[in-house]
C-alpha cells in the first residue's frame, strides 16, 4: 500500500532530477530520502529512476507513476483543506491564472472590489498564457483560470465569463487605420510583435498562417504587453489583441479580421479539486460583476 510520503518523496525528486537538491527541499538528509525512495520501490517491484553521478531519470514507469502521483497528492491538499474548512479554518487566498489582457484590462475592478468586500481574503493574480494556465489548474498551481472554451480537459470545469473578438491592432496613422476589417494575408506581410508560443493569439495566428502557406515576419516577441502596446503606437509593428484593449488604449486602433475571430473565456478549476469557501465565493463575484 503507498503513502503519501514515499508519494511526495517521489514527486520531489522527480521534479529536481537530484536527490541531494530534492532532500534539501523536504528538509531531510539526502541518505534517508534514497533510502525512501528505494523502499518505495522494492514495494511496488519495479525501478522508478536511472540513477547516474549527475542526475537521476525517471524510467516508463516512473513516468507513468508521475503523473498519478501528482493528483493524489492534490487530493490529500484538497482534503486537509475540506477539514480544516469544517473547523472553522477557512482557506484565505485566491490563486487566479488569467492572460495579461485580462489582467490589465478586466480583473483590475474586478479584483479591487472584490477586497473590498472581502478585506481579509489574499488574491494572488499570475500573468500567463492559457495553455499554461489549463496545466497549473490541473497541477494545483492554480484555483482558477481564465482560458477560453475550444477543446476543454474533460478534467476541468468551466462557467463562461464574457464574448471577445481578436482583431488587429495598428497605430492611428497606420494605413490599415481606416479600414474597416484586413485580410489574414495582408496581416502576415507585416512587421508583427507577438505574444510567445502558449499564448492564444500566438498559436491562432501561427496555426491560420500555416493552413493559408503563409510566412509571419515576426520582428519582435514578447509577454510585456506594455511593451507591445508601444512597439505599435512607434510604428515598429503590428499585432493582435482583445477588442477590449484597443477600447481603453490611446493611439492604437483595432481592425476586425475579415474572417472574425471571436473568443469566448471562461472561469475553470478542476473537476475533481475541492473549492474552498474563498474560491466558491470569488467565482460567484465574478459572475455577478460582469
């Protein structure tokens, strides 16, 4: 039968790939923890590392314990948590995962009366892209996270929060500025900042450029969306953001493509976690705000 220490032994070394960086991390000597580790494997009556001077690897079956290992673990957090909710012991923060967009452009309000009503409540906002944010939820890295709805993980649960439409995004004297919408083609033949890859617009443009043939000339990359924001306004490049950034941004105008490219976003968590009373109570905030 397994426990849930040899399970976090495990999970720790597998993540540092090193005993003696892992042991320091569980604060125990690096001598009990092999000890541990091989004991869990005498248990179980297979070798779950290769082990060299260096570093350690996990085998096929080591690989395939992981990623069990991980959601039990979640689990035994998730079930603490439930009790120590019982006892009166409520769990006071908040981990949201949302897109730089939607950080600076929707949840600032948001997150600011929420406080408000909430003062002893701890929010924690982490900036990155959705396909990040649908693994972190899935890793308990996250409680909650915005990604949008196109092939949802059966493992997440989801409550649609807004509609939003992707367009082009130029400077006012661009000669795209006018226009009333731009092709894909005529998009890619110009200077593009882009966000990096794992990051919804990124992966949209780059896979739509490939089904068309299409080069992109992307001249600058970036997440600092304070920075993409003034790339364009200098003229240095175009790119593609949320209708609702060119809706509070000066000096930038936002063109429809031709072909629309709407998204609609979403709260997520895990199904299978356990939401605490603060987490139950932000979700419903937001749904009430927007």
């Amino acid at each position: 039968m397994m426990d849930s220490k040899h399970l976090k032994h495990f999970v720790t070394v597998a993540e540092f790939g090193h005993f003696t960086q892992a042991a320091k991390a569980l604060h125990i000597a690096q001598p009990a923890l092999s000890i541990s580790i091989k004991k869990f494997e005498q248990q179980l009556g297979m070798t779950l590392f290769r082990r060299s001077e260096r570093k350690v690897e996990l085998t096929d079956e080591g690989k395939v314990l992981l990623e069990h290992a991980k959601r039990v673990l979640q689990q035994i957090d998730d079930a603490k948590l439930a009790m120590d909710e019982l006892k009166g012991l409520e769990k006071g923060e908040v981990r949201l995962g949302a897109p730089s967009m939607m950080g600076s452009y929707f949840f600032p309000k948001v997150l600011m009366a929420f406080k408000s009503r909430y003062p002893s409540l701890k929010l924690t906002l982490v900036d990155a892209g959705i396909s990040s944010i649908r693994k972190m939820l899935l890793n308990g890295e996250l409680d909650i996270g915005v990604i949008n709805l196109d092939n949802v993980p059966d493992d997440i649960e989801t409550d649609h929060l807004l509609r939003s439409e992707m367009v082009a995004v130029v400077a006012k004297d661009h000669p795209f500025a006018n226009r009333e919408t731009v092709r894909l083609e005529e998009f890619c033949q110009q200077e593009l900042v882009m966000f990096r890859e794992g990051y919804f617009h990124r992966d949209y443009i780059e896979s739509k450029a490939k089904q068309n043939n299409l080069d992109l000339q992307c001249a600058f990359e970036t997440n600092l969306l304070p920075l993409i924001l003034n790339i364009v306004r200098r003229e240095f490049a175009i790119t593609a953001l949320l209708e609702l950034v060119t809706q509070h941004e000066a000096d930038i105008v936002g063109i429809p493509f031709e072909e629309p490219v709407k998204l609609d976003l979403a709260l997520a968590w895990r199904k299978d976690g356990y939401l605490s009373i603060a987490e139950r109570t932000f979700i419903e905030f937001v749904k009430s705000f927007r």
